[in-house]
C-alpha cells in the first residue's frame, strides 16, 4: 500500500506564533483566577464585618462583656465601642440630681471621665436591658470596681428613680446616705433632711433665735461630730503624708491601713499641723 504524499498537507507553526498563542492563554487563565478569588476575598471580608446603619448593635440582646470607652456624655452616660458597633451606654440605677447646679454636675462629668474615658471597662446586666431612650442600662467596671458606686459614694449621682426595681437597689441607697451622712459632693452644698416622702429637701441655714449657739470645739471636719473622716495615708513608695478629704477623687478608694503608719484626722488644721498634706485630687 502506497503512500500519498500529495493528499497531505502539513502546516508547521514557528516557534514565534506558537509562543504567543501560549501567552494568551496563560494571561486569560491568571485573569480568571484573580477574578474568582477577588469575589470570595469580598464576600468573605462582609460576612465578617457587618455595618449597622443605625450606629448601635445589630445583636438584639446587645449582651457583650466588656466595651472600650470613646466618650463621656455626662455624670453617668458613655459611649463604649464593642465588635465595631458604638452603644450608648447609662449607669444603670445612678442619675444626676435635678436640683444639682451646674458645678456639680461639671464635677461629676469631670470625675466620670477621671474613672473610665479610653479605658476598656466590663459590663454587667440586671433586670431590665434598656430605657425608654434606648441607652443600655448597665453596671460598668474599671479595675475591678464598680463606677455606678463610686459615682454614689463620692456624691456626684444619687439613686435612680428608673427603674424602680434592680437587683442593688438596697446597696445603692446605702451608699447615697452615707455620701449624704458625709457631705460629699451634691450633698455638701448645705445640710438635708427627709420629709414625710422620703425626698431630700435642703434645710434653710439658721438666721436668728432664742437658744444659744452650739458648741462645736469638739466637731471634726465633714462629720460634725468627734468622729475622725479625714484620711491620712503614707505612700509606701514615696512616704509621702497625704490626706484625703471626702468628696476627693481617691477617697473613697484610699485604705487606712494603721499598720502601715496611716491614720483617721479629725481637722484639716490638724492634719496641716502634723506635717500631712492635702491631696490635690
């Protein structure tokens, strides 16, 4: 059997045509693969970022442990960021006075942001999760205490009418008597009593009348009684004699440790005459 050299054709490709053949074809498979990839990049990134057009919680519950504050608002309200959302937050069972004037209201606002602002701070739920306004009702923490009860203790807030019923209700009235008891901020602009309702109401100051003055020589400072409220405190690093009034920043949280030298001052003459010094906060 012969074969037919004439019937076929041979078509040879150069080596030039043929490189630039495979350069196409390698271009469009890379352009494809970097397609496919750039989707799932996308849809990957917004399943794990979600935006919230309304600025706060897409998580009905808004239940997360711990948030870092961005701003304080006042005396007992915050912005805290958690998971890229922003909430805004108010001290459950704590509210300004509304009687209080504007440097105590200032002061409260000042010390609010001394405890918490830019600072990561945890956060505690009770019975009811938000108020009418939508803010978070929360118990908030820094450190380890509690900022709703420093606020309380220090007189710069006093115990919320809403809600009515919280698990710490008892403990928070507790401690707004014994700012009232010691004068601390709102209280110390004059003394209070409690009428028949249970509302503090200010005592006018005595103008004139038939009984004769009372002796106060044996009176301490802030407790007007012979019981020693001053703090005196040795800073075991420095040994610095500091004391602490009440109504300032660290009263509350400075501990009378008698065996390390601290002590109870009954005046501030006192304390000045002793070699102690007032803190500057």
């Amino acid at each position: 059997m012969g074969f037919d050299t004439e019937s076929l054709e041979i078509k040879i490709i150069s080596p030039y045509v043929f490189m630039r053949i495979l350069s196409r074809s390698v271009l469009l498979t890379t352009f494809s693969l970097l397609l496919l990839l750039s989707s799932v990049g996308c849809d990957s990134y917004k399943s794990g970022h979600s935006e919230s057009t309304s600025g706060e919680s897409i998580n009905a519950n808004n239940d997360f442990p711990s948030a870092r504050v961005v701003k304080v608002v006042d005396g007992v309200t915050i912005r805290a960021e958690s998971g890229g959302n922003l909430f805004t937050i108010r001290y459950l069972g704590i509210e300004l006075p509304e009687s209080a004037d504007t440097e105590v209201k200032n002061r409260a606002t000042q010390f609010n942001r001394f405890l918490v602002e830019g600072k990561q701070v945890e956060l505690e739920t009770d019975l009811i999760n938000a108020d009418d306004r939508g803010q978070l009702l929360r118990y908030v923490y820094v450190d380890g205490e509690m900022v709703n009860q420093a606020l309380l203790a220090n007189g710069y807030a006093t115990v919320a009418a809403f809600p009515n019923e919280f698990s710490l209700r008892g403990n928070f009235e507790m401690v707004e008597q014994n700012a009232q008891r010691d004068r601390k901020g709102y209280w110390a602009k004059g003394k209070h009593k409690e009428n028949s309702n249970n509302i503090v109401e200010p005592i006018a100051p005595f103008t004139g009348g038939t009984l004769p003055a009372r002796p106060d020589t044996s009176e301490c400072d802030y407790s007007e009684s012979d019981n020693p409220i001053i703090k005196g405190n040795i800073d075991s690093k420095t040994g610095a004699h500091i004391y602490h009034v009440p109504g300032g920043f660290f009263y509350s949280t400075t501990v009378v440790d008698t065996s390390n030298g601290d002590t109870w001052l009954c005046t501030e003459e006192q304390a000045t005459m002793s070699g102690w010094k007032r803190a500057k906060h």
